[in-house]
C-alpha cells in the first residue's frame, strides 16, 4: 500500500487527449440542441409539492397548465392525462422558473403568454408546447426578483396586453390583518401601476399610476362585449375604466370592506351577459367578548361599479365546532388579524363567521355556480373546509372538499347535517393518503383553484392536485396512476414537484432502485404488475408520508442512503431537515418499521429546518461495522444549505466514521483544511481502506482539492492535480478499469477551472476529458465503460458566456465524441443525480432538483 501512495503523489501530467475540441467550442458559443432519439420520462411521484397556480385554456378543455413551486412549470394537451415541461429542454434553465400567470387569446387559441417571476414575458404561438422569451420589464436584469402578479389579453385584439404590478398572490409572506389591510410589500416587488402595449410588446405605457405608489394588482378583467369596459382588483379596491384603461375610477358601491381578495368573471357570448364575482378580504372586528364579521361574496351586472352580495349562508357558528384542531386555529388567526391573544380577549365564539377565503371561480357554462378555497397552512385562515360552493348563485353554500380526520370520522355530523352540508371525506390522494387520512386539514395548504371551459374544477390540497368532474361532489387526484388498486405503486403522470435527490441503483436485490427524496421520504422501484407501458417505471414509498401516525412521523427528507452490503433487507437513511433531522435510520425489514440509532447532529434553529446537510453515506463491504458519510460546509447542489456551524448544537462538518455499525459517530478530519467543504466522499472499490475526500468551491475563497485516506478515514493526506482544477466536486472510479474521473469546477469560476479529469493510473497523470467550467458529476456504466455521463449546472449568470449548455451529456465511445441529452427534463441546470443502469446498459437515470427522478432508453 505504501508504494501505491508514493505514485499518487508524483506531480500530474496535464494532456487533452482525444477531446473533440470543435463541439466543446459550439457548446460555449450556441445553444447547440440535444439529441432527439434520448428522450427522458419523468416518472415521479406527481408532484409532491405545492402548486401555486393552475391555469385552463379558456376555450380548449384538454390544455391546462400548472406552476409548481419548485422553480417548474408544466402543460397538459391530454386533458391531464399525461405532463411535459414547459420550459426549453436547451436553455440556460431560468425560463419560466416560477410563472406568476399564463393567459390565451379567445380568438387565437394558439396565441398565449406566461410572466414568470423576473418581469419577464413569454409568447406561445403553438398552444403553450413551446415560449419565446419577447420582453423583460425594466430592472429584471438587476435582480433575481422583479415580480409583477397578473396578465390580460385583450379579447378583440390580441396586439394589446396588460401586466399588473405587484406581489399580490405570494401566500406564503404576504398575509393581511387590521395592521396591514393593504397586505404587505417585498422587495422582490414592483408596484404603483398597470402596463399596457397596444403593438405586440414594442412598446409599453403605465397606466392606473396615479391610485397609489403600492398598488398591487390582483387581477385585470376585460369585458368581451364591450372592450373598453375594464375592472382591476387591488389591494386598494376596485377600479373601473370605459375608456380602455386611460381614467379610472373607484368601484365601491355595495362592498363593505372594499378590499378584494380575488375577482372573476363570467360571459355569455349568445345574451352578451356578463358579471363579476368578487370575494372580498374577510375582517373581524371586536364585539364584546367575541368578533363580528364582515366580508363574503358579490356579483356586478355593471362591470365593477356596484355590488351586490350574495353570501348567503356561508358563515359557520362556531359554538357547533368540537374539533379542537379548528377552535385552535380559529383562535390563532383572529389573533393574528386582530393583533392580541383572541383565546384570552375574545373567548366567546361567534355564531356567524367564516375564513379568510382568497380565490374564487365560477363555471364559465353556468353563471349560479360558484367555487371558494381558502388556505390554512400557509395564509392566517381557519377552517372547515377546504373549498366551497354554491349552485343557486349564493343564496346557500357548502363545503364540497372535505379531507383529513374531522371528516373521515364525521365530526359535528348533525351541525352539517342540519345545515344542508355534505358529511365525509371525499378527496383522493396517491401516496400522502394515510398522512392526510389522519391529520387535520389545517395542515393542507391549498393554494390553487381553476376551473376549465366545461366546468371541471381544480385544487390542490395536500402537495397533490385534485379535479372534480361532479360539479365537487367528489375530487380525484391527478398527479399519478396506481397499478392497481391498494398496489401503493405509483406511476407518475409527469408533473413532479419533488426535490429529487441521490439514487441507488445497486441494493442487493435485483430491479430495487432506492430513491431519495426532499420532503416525501425514500421510495424503491415497484413491480408494474398489468401496466400497459411496460417502459414506465412505477415507484413505492417506504419511509415518509406511509409512516406518518399517531404522532410519530416518518423521515421526509432523505439525502443520502446505504445497504447492508449482507443483508439486503437492512437500509440505513440520514434526514438534514423535518422529522427525525441530524439522525441516522435504520429499516431491518426492507423499509416496513424503521428507527433512529443515533443522533448525530442538534441544533437551536426550528426543528423543521435544516442542520447540516449529508450525503455519501457508506458501508465497509469487508467490515460492515465501518460506516462513513460527509457533512457538507457550502451546498451547491441542494435544496438550501448547510447552517452556519454556530447553529449546531452537536457535530459539525466534514467526514464522519462509526465502527460500531452507525451507533457512534466521530468526526475524522485529520489532515483536512480546517473550513474546508467535504461535498463526497468515494470508498475504493477494490481496497475499502481507501477512501477520497472531494472539497467543493461555493465562492473561490475556500480551500479545496481531492484528499486521500489509506487508513480508513483515519488520516488524510492532499494529491496532486492538475494546478488548474478549482472545486472538486465529485470522484468517480470505474470499478472494470479502474479509471478515475474528476469533476471540478464551481459558480463564479473561470472557464479552464473546472470540467472532468481522467486518470488511468491511480491518479499520476491527469487528462483532460470533458471541458466545461462547472461539472457536479461523471458517472460510468457498470454495464459497459464506454458509456459515460457528465452532468453540467449552470454558473452565475455573468458567466453564462463560458458554457451556454448546461445539462446532461453522453458518450458511448469512452469520450471520443458527446452528445447532449436534455429532451424532456425541464431543468437541465440543476441535474442532482445522474447514473446508468448497473446491469442494462441502454437505460440511464437521473433526478431534478425540483422535479423527481427520470428515465431515458439509448437507442441502439
């Protein structure tokens, strides 16, 4: 062993070797397009995560797009059958990121533009398959954020747009009380006024501007019939215009608080009727030792210049509610509204009140038809329920969406009953049922509500999204088909919102995949049983949601995973955030009950929020009792980032070993950088004494390089590489041949830093094999070592110029020539994972940083 390190340490040899140098200067200069016959299948889980918009085209009921929040957005064109990404395969990745709203011509069904979060403005000319970046609202390029709210197409000609100001539909930071009626303001944010082009997007002129410096726009409404008849929701009120948006004036009459939550329309094209529905912000005012209420629902027949309301029976007596999870929540959020402890001022409950509902939509084929949502997780409102409906235009309203434990178990029956309400839960989930089965929906979340042009309606509660084809009798999941029924076995339609993470291919037992996952457990490949698409790839949680009971929540967020090398059945976990966060976690029976074994880190920040983040979680196949894994300093490929150590109450960062099995764990650092950044570690594949360290760059300042270890982790000595090489991110080493490949590089580096290395001969001579600044990962096939992926993020954006291809890349010649491959995946500058199959060498994996995991075939 001793001679072997003696060669590692000689000084490298720098070449660049059978490099094709022509495509590798394309790939800087154009947006070069990827091979057509690799296309990759996302197959899930459906989405997973929270959708912050969903929109219908207004006149085809099989297109329907989605705006997940995990920088993704997808289009439907089967009536949701199936999901493709929205946003270019071939780009840079920071298209349609986040969209804030996306709205179709109804005279050019094909015509249709997406605003996305920056300012930025997207045309479609081909039913939203594909968008064209076509204008960016000033100061977009200064700053990440430039957020406007919503988009109108003028509907007799579609030359004339108009773009709202503001942040009025982010839920999560913008909530409203008695001290911020008006809702809050972000810096992320412009306010003050509407844009409006009347050529096509060359020009543009700011119109409503002298309401108020904070105007926030909620919506912009055009009367078919009469176009120059304009509504604008605000922050501020209603605004009407006759004149096409040149004078406005104030639209109050008949509303009380005058302070609009949302606002929608309905059109007879045949009478020309038309009329607005409005829910207005919902206040509470003190009433003795209770509140009073004033707020609901109202319709205009005048476009927008007097109310008339139709609320009805909304209110619920809260003398009748004995959930505790809603008097709770009651309590919490009157107090928030009103600014003191409501349980102790105001402990009287109303017999007349209702939420802070804030969407509402009506059915565009029947103007009595009405639907309400509100959100109790993230926006300070109660419950029950999760979305309402009347269908006599107001006069009586009932929750049609019900879900959690207060309806499975029939809580205050006869109150609804006598009420004239449906009883019993009859919202479907995919894999989260038994989790929101036994929780109480004020931990739901419901963020969306869109209804298309025959009336199907659309929710979102529970990180899945849900459609009612019953007028919301019932509500069916969308996001994923089960084998079979009770299979538990999923196949997802393609609109995953999960932050996919590391995958293990190899795991004992023949066609078991592991997948890791942010905020939705660790799941393994499960038989397809009779599924027609014998190519798709069906998926099983076996830690997370399935496990959710009784108060004792399953791991959520997995980042990293190992198996016995022995015994199959044997599955060890570590969890960075959420439940059971800084443990280690142990299945002895294939992921059917699982325990923490040791606590490895603690911290004095949320128990929900991150610590430090871990990855390469490694078992001795000689020695299981050896186990090792990283602790990363400086993230660059996750979702968020490491705490700062002052955070972390117990352990710290770098490379962790136990030899008791992973009951004890102890830092072994010795000989590494004091603040460097561990982001892998590699066990050799022929000598498990030998382990390498990668140090990643995050801004240039940190120490990195590759690091080796002969003695278990116990010492650590730096090797030599290229003088170049700036941030190792990854080592790979083919375990036939016994090459090694570097990946290096980081953010804001110059182009020569980074890229891949190859060694043939245990690390002396270094080759350049892949040139890029920024490469995370170089995987090699088990099955054939002339197949070979690179994946490449993106760097900062002043460096865009040095690589203007970011993506996953192949090569089925050992690297003599490449080929990128990027149809299908919807952000090709954050590829977490990429692998080839171990033992079927046309197949390849990879997992997104926001949208679950995919699979490709390689055509012979």
């Amino acid at each position: 062993m001793k001679k072997i390190v003696c060669f590692i340490f000689l000084i490298p040899f720098l070449s660049m070797a059978q490099i094709d140098k022509k495509y590798f200067e394309k790939l800087k200069e154009e947006k070069v397009i990827s091979d057509p016959s690799v296309e990759w299948k996302n197959f899930g889980p459906g989405m997973s995560g929270y959708n912050e918009e969903f929109w219908c085209h207004p006149t085809d009921k099989n297109v329907m797009f989605m705006g997940p929040d995990m920088h993704v957005t997808y289009g439907s064109w089967d009536n949701g059958k199936s999901w493709q990404t929205i946003k270019d395969s071939d780009g840079t990745g920071d298209d349609l990121e986040r969209v804030h709203d996306i709205a179709f011509s109804t005279k050019n069904p094909d015509f249709g533009l997406a605003l996305e979060r920056r300012g930025k403005l997207f045309e479609t000319k081909d039913r939203g398959r594909t968008w064209k970046l076509i204008y960016t609202i000033p100061d977009a390029e200064k700053s990440s954020y430039n957020a406007h709210t919503k988009i109108a197409i003028h509907p007799t000609n579609d030359a004339i747009w108009f773009i709202g100001a503001g942040d009025f539909w982010n839920i999560k930071d913008n909530h409203r009380s008695l001290k911020d009626l008006h809702g809050k303001y972000q810096a992320r944010a412009k306010y003050g006024y509407v844009l409006r082009t009347k050529n096509g997007g060359k020009s543009w002129d700011k119109i409503a501007n002298n309401i108020n410096e904070k105007l926030d726009v909620a919506r912009i409404i055009i009367n078919p019939s009469r176009a120059d008849e304009m509504v604008i929701a605000t922050n501020f009120g209603i605004y009407t215009s006759n004149n096409g948006g040149d004078l406005w004036q104030a639209g109050s009459k008949g509303l009380p608080n005058n302070l609009p939550r949302d606002l929608t329309s309905y059109y007879n094209p045949k009478t020309k009727e038309f009329i607005l529905y409005l829910v207005e912000q919902t206040v509470y005012e003190p009433n003795g030792k209770s509140i009073s209420t004033k707020g609901g629902v109202y319709k205009s027949k005048d476009s927008g210049k007097s109310w008339e309301n139709i609320t009805g029976n909304l209110g619920v007596n809260f003398n009748k509610i004995t959930y505790g999870a809603h008097l709770n929540n009651y309590f919490k959020n009157i107090g928030f509204f009103l600014g003191v402890n409501a349980k102790n001022v105001y402990p009287e409950l109303p017999e007349n009140t209702y939420s802070a509902f804030n969407r509402i939509v009506v059915n565009p084929i029947n103007k009595d038809e009405i639907y309400l949502v509100e959100n109790q997780r993230h926006d300070k409102t109660f419950g029950p329920g999760d979305a309402w409906k009347t269908v006599d235009g107001g006069k009586t309203w009932v929750i049609c969406a019900r879900a959690g434990q207060y309806w499975l178990t029939n809580k205050d029956k006869k109150y609804w009953e006598d009420k004239g309400n449906p009883t019993g839960a009859n919202v479907a989930f995919s894999h989260v049922a038994r989790s929101y089965e036994e929780q109480s929906e004020t931990a739901f979340g419901n963020r969306l509500l869109a209804i298309n042009s025959v009336g199907d309606v659309f929710i979102g509660i529970g990180q899945q999204t849900q459609r009612s084809t019953d007028h919301g009798k019932s509500w069916q999941q969308i996001d994923d088909y089960e084998t079979k029924p009770g299979s538990n076995a999923w196949v997802g339609r393609g609109d995953s919102d999960l932050p996919g993470r590391f995958m293990l291919l190899e795991t004992g037992k023949k066609d078991r995949y592991l997948l890791c996952s942010g905020e939705h457990g660790l799941w393994e490949t499960a038989d397809l049983g009779d599924y027609p698409d014998k190519d798709a790839v069906a998926v099983r949680q076996i830690e997370g949601q399935v496990h959710d009971h009784s108060g004792n929540d399953g791991a959520h967020s997995i980042s990293t995973v190992a198996v016995h090398p022995n015994n199959p059945d044997i599955i060890y976990i570590l969890s960075w955030r959420q439940e059971h966060r800084g443990k280690l976690r142990r299945t002895m029976n294939g992921g059917k009950t699982w325990e923490n074994i040791s606590t490895i880190f603690e911290g004095k920040n949320n128990s929900y929020e991150g610590l430090a983040m871990t990855y390469s979680l490694t078992i001795d196949p000689k020695d299981p009792n050896n186990m090792y894994f990283c602790s990363i300093r400086r993230t660059i490929s996750e979702v968020g980032s490491s705490v700062n150590e002052k955070v972390l109450t117990k352990g710290g960062f770098g490379v962790y070993k136990s030899t008791d099995a992973g009951y004890t764990w102890e830092l072994h650092n010795n000989g590494l950088p004091e603040k460097g950044s561990v982001r892998r570690i590699i066990m050799d594949p022929k000598n498990s004494n030998v382990l390498y360290a990668c140090l990643n760059k995050f801004s240039g300042n940190e120490p990195d390089g590759l690091y080796i270890s002969t003695d278990k982790a116990d010492s650590w000595k730096k090797m030599n590489i290229p003088s170049e090489i700036q941030g190792v991110n990854n080592l790979f080493i083919d375990r036939k041949a016994n090459d090694m490949f570097l990946s290096a590089g980081y953010r804001n580096g110059d182009a020569e830093t980074g890229g891949v290395w190859k060694s043939t001969d245990n690390g002396k001579k270094w080759t350049k094999f892949f040139i890029a600044p920024y490469v995370w990962q170089t995987e090699v096939s088990p099955a054939n070592s002339n197949i070979i992926l690179v994946t490449v993020p993106a760097q900062v954006g002043n460096r865009e110029s040095q690589f203007r291809n970011p993506g996953i890349y192949l090569t089925k010649d050992a690297g003599k020539s490449w080929s990128k491959i990027n149809k299908g995946i919807g952000q090709p500058d954050k590829m977490v994972d990429v692998k080839p199959d171990p033992t079927n060498e046309n197949i390849i994996w990879s997992a997104a940083w926001g949208s679950g995991w995919f699979k490709a075939m390689l055509k012979k």
